[in-house]
C-alpha cells in the first residue's frame, strides 16, 4: 500500500488497494466461492486475494459490501455503483475501484518483471516499438506488456471487442512514469484507449500498471 501512494496519484472516487496473495476463501461471497470450487488450491487463493483487495477498496470508497462475480472470459462483474480492475501473480495482487460515475473505466496489470521474453517480442510489439525501445531490458519489455494489459481490461467492458496485442502502442514517458496508449487498429471505437491516462511503476521484481478513462 505504501507502494502505491508513492507510485500512483490520489484520484477522486478511486481507490487501490493491493497485498500479497494469501488464503482469503472464507472471505468469499457464495457466488464468488462456487465460481472457484474446481480451480486448484493456488488459483483459489489468487482468485479470494483479489476480491479480498476490491472489497477494500469498495469499503474505502463507500461502496457496500456485494459480490464481485465472474464473466465467461473470467473478467470481474462489478456492482453497478463501481467499475474496477484486478490484476495478481503468484505472490502479489491489486485491485482498484472507482466510483461509476467518478470514471468510465480502470485497468490494473501486475506482472513479474522477467516474464516477457524476448521469443515473444515479435508477437506482442509492434514494429515501432521493437526499434523504438530496448526490449532486452526486461524491465522495458515487462512494462510495455503491463501496459498494454492494463489498457485492454480498462477499455474491454465499454467496447466488448478484443484488442490484440499488435493493435496497440505505448509512448512511455520514463522521468515521469507515465504512458499513453494509442489503437493503431482496424475497430473505431476501440480508439476510446486514445484518451486514456497511464501510470506505472516498480515494486521489487514487479511492474505494475494503471489506466484509467476519464
């Protein structure tokens, strides 16, 4: 939590919330809890830590207490009051919530700083990006995958269309740990991601990343 207000800035009607990922299932709604009854201990335990971290911070927004559920795709179902994002790895998790009407939308990813390989950087980067930035850094290529993540999980649920990875640029402004991101696409209204405001930051071997529509 510390992390976090160092990192992120203060935003009106929106609060993160994040820990490490521990046994949070006797926290879980009944719903929630049957939506995860075949899942592995493990998944269980990232699965309960994640809604564990958005009821808090549906508590420190003034949100009462309700279910978070689970779509198709396994993305969160928000209470109406609320949109929000969750993001875990093995060890840690985040959570951020605002207020509906407070923004259209919010996107957290959480990764760990080593996952992107460079086998993967011809699918997930897109031309200019591979000559644009040092991708063997795994801190550049870690963030601009989190990046992108975050982008996706804050624009998916106003757009409902799928963004693929090479539909996508991040300009990353590093002084300031801001990114902007920007659909180089063929679907219009996914140029929604345009507008979008990026924050990042590093916490031990972890990016992390938020965007949010205003």
């Amino acid at each position: 939590q510390e992390f976090l207000g160092e990192s992120f800035p203060e935003f009106t009607g929106m609060k993160l919330a994040a820990g490490p990922v521990g046994d949070h299932r006797d926290d879980l709604h009944p719903e929630e809890r049957a939506a995860i009854a075949n899942a592995v201990a493990k998944r269980q335990h990232e699965f309960a830590t994640g809604r564990y971290l958005a009821r808090q911070a549906m508590g420190a927004l003034g949100v009462p207490e309700a279910p978070v559920g689970r779509a198709d795709d396994r993305s969160p179902i928000w209470p109406d009051a609320c949109v929000g994002s969750i993001s875990h790895t093995p060890t840690l998790a985040l959570a951020a919530v605002a207020h509906h009407d407070a923004l259209r939308g919010v996107g957290v990813d959480l990764e760990e700083g080593d996952r992107v390989v460079p086998q993967l950087h011809g699918k997930l980067f897109t031309a200019w990006e591979r000559t644009t930035y040092e991708l063997d850094d795994p801190r550049c290529s870690g963030l601009l995958f989190s990046a992108k993540e975050a982008a996706y999980k804050a624009v998916n649920p106003l757009v409902g269309q799928f963004i693929g990875f090479q539909e996508v640029e991040v300009d990353v402004a590093w002084p300031q740990r801001r990114f902007a991101v920007r659909y180089v696409g063929e679907h219009p209204a996914n140029r929604l991601l345009d507008v979008g405001l990026g924050y990042f930051g590093f916490f031990q071997d972890h990016v992390v990343s938020l965007l949010i529509i205003p």
